[in-house]
C-alpha cells in the first residue's frame, strides 16, 4: 500500500490525487497499465510532483501532441516500460460550415458535453475557425460522439475519428529574453518578462491572477528559481531558464515567454 495521506499533505487537488493513488495501488497489484481520466496542468504538476517520490510506479503523461494542456496519465508498475504511446488517447475531426456563425472554443465544448458527457474525458480541443474543430477524447467515446454530437450553435455537424498525427497543431508563439534583476522575487522577474509595470503585476499577484507551477501565489516577495513556470491568466505563460549571478551579485535571468 502507498502511504496515502502522507502523499496528500499539502495537495490542492486532493480529490483527483486521491483516485490516482488508488489507480497506482491497482496497478502495482495487477501488474496492469492503468489510466486517469483527462487532468489540468495544476493537478498533472501535482501528480507529477508526488510521484517522483516513489520508486514502486511511474507515470507517463500525454494529451496527444507536446504543448498538450490538459492529458491522461498512464500508470504502471516499475518493472513495466511506458511512454507517451502507453496512454490512450483518440482524436476525432468535427467538421461543419461555420462560415457564417462562427464558434468558439467554448461553444464545440459546451455542446460536446451536452450530449451527455462529463468534461473529464475529454482533452484539449483544437479549433479551425470556419471548418470546425478537433478534439482529443478516451478512446470510449469516439462512437458515441460520431452518432450524438449532431450540431454547434446553429450549425450541423459530422464527426470522424482521425489519426493523432492529423491533428492540426499551431507551434506556440515564444519570445527569449534577458533581465537582470536584484533578487528573484516573483513581482520583479514577472513583469521584465510579460512586459509590465512591477505595480500592475503586484496588483494581479493581489488579485489572484498569478500561479507559480500552477499554484497560485499571492506574495509578490514569492521567490521563484530556474526551472518555474509563471502563469497569468489572459497573458500566457512564463518559463525560468537559466539563472546566473554577475560580478556585481544580481541575478541575471533566462526567460522564456509563451503567448
């Protein structure tokens, strides 16, 4: 057995990191792969964060394509070898003419779960702009949703499952630069990177727009290091490179912006 409630000390998501303790439990017992329903970034960076404690299982997790947001994880004994082709996953193509009601991201989730679905088995969803959109889903719903999911907004639609590699992936837009700074607090090293006032960004640390490793912080004083990823809400994301110190002992900082 897993030391359970030594695993979920200080966890945000206790419920989630719960069930895949108990997933880690079965797979140590059955000498099966065994798989999470679809996971956010905060609750993957917790999972990920807890499991690099143990030796008895490892953990591998895919959402179809690298900048993935939201994946599954697979789950198995150490003797057994996984890799990203271990989790699975299948994408479906939502074709329809949306050229004259155009749909959002918000609007093929919302009807993709009004057919009856719960948000946990489904990934990420990519949209087309007028052809429609793809979505990444547990391999169980694929028939389902070809029969169920009929229309978005005013517009019908056909679904067909597709190949992993047909998704229609868009590379992240990123932007390398250098600050130098006094310190490593969050505030500082925040807005050199997103471009902003030190004052702005202290007041969307306040205001809860902030997370660190997808945990929100609400010190500006937070001191961050090399390997943290900044997450603002509706200003992208933030990665710490490299951090050296110069002659005249300050930091200088390798940022990596996504947008």
């Amino acid at each position: 057995m897993l030391p359970k409630e030594e695993l979920l000390k200080g966890i945000e998501n206790r419920e989630t990191i719960t069930r895949i303790i108990d997933l880690a439990e079965q797979a140590i017992k059955t000498w099966e792969i065994t798989y999470s329903d679809f996971l956010s970034p905060p609750e993957i960076f917790e999972a990920e964060r807890i499991f690099q404690r143990l030796t008895e299982v490892e953990i591998v997790a895919w959402g179809g394509y690298p900048q993935a947001e939201r994946k599954r994880l697979a789950i198995a004994r150490s003797d057994l070898p996984i890799d990203t082709s271990s989790v699975e996953l299948k994408a479906i193509n939502i074709e329809g003419n949306f050229l004259f009601d155009t749909a959002t991201h918000r609007d093929f989730l919302g009807s993709m779960l009004g057919t009856g679905i719960v948000r946990e088995k489904t990934g990420d969803i990519i949209v087309l702009g007028e052809r429609g959109a793809q979505a990444i889903v547990v391999p169980e719903l694929v028939e389902f949703l070809e029969m169920n999911f009929q229309q978005v907004r005013s517009v019908p639609v056909k679904v067909k499952p597709i190949e992993l590699s047909d998704l229609r992936i868009r590379e992240p837009k990123k932007k390398e630069l250098t600050t130098v700074e006094a310190s490593m607090r969050l505030d500082a090293v925040a807005s050199a990177g997103f471009g902003m006032s030190r004052s702005k960004m202290v007041s969307l640390i306040d205001g809860g727009d902030v997370r660190v490793n997808w945990k929100e912080i609400s010190q500006a004083s937070y001191q961050v290091k090399s390997g943290d990823l900044i997450a603002i809400r509706g200003k992208g994301r933030l990665e710490i490179g490299e951090v050296a110190i110069t002659k005249k002992e300050r930091y200088r900082v390798n940022l990596t912006r996504y947008v």
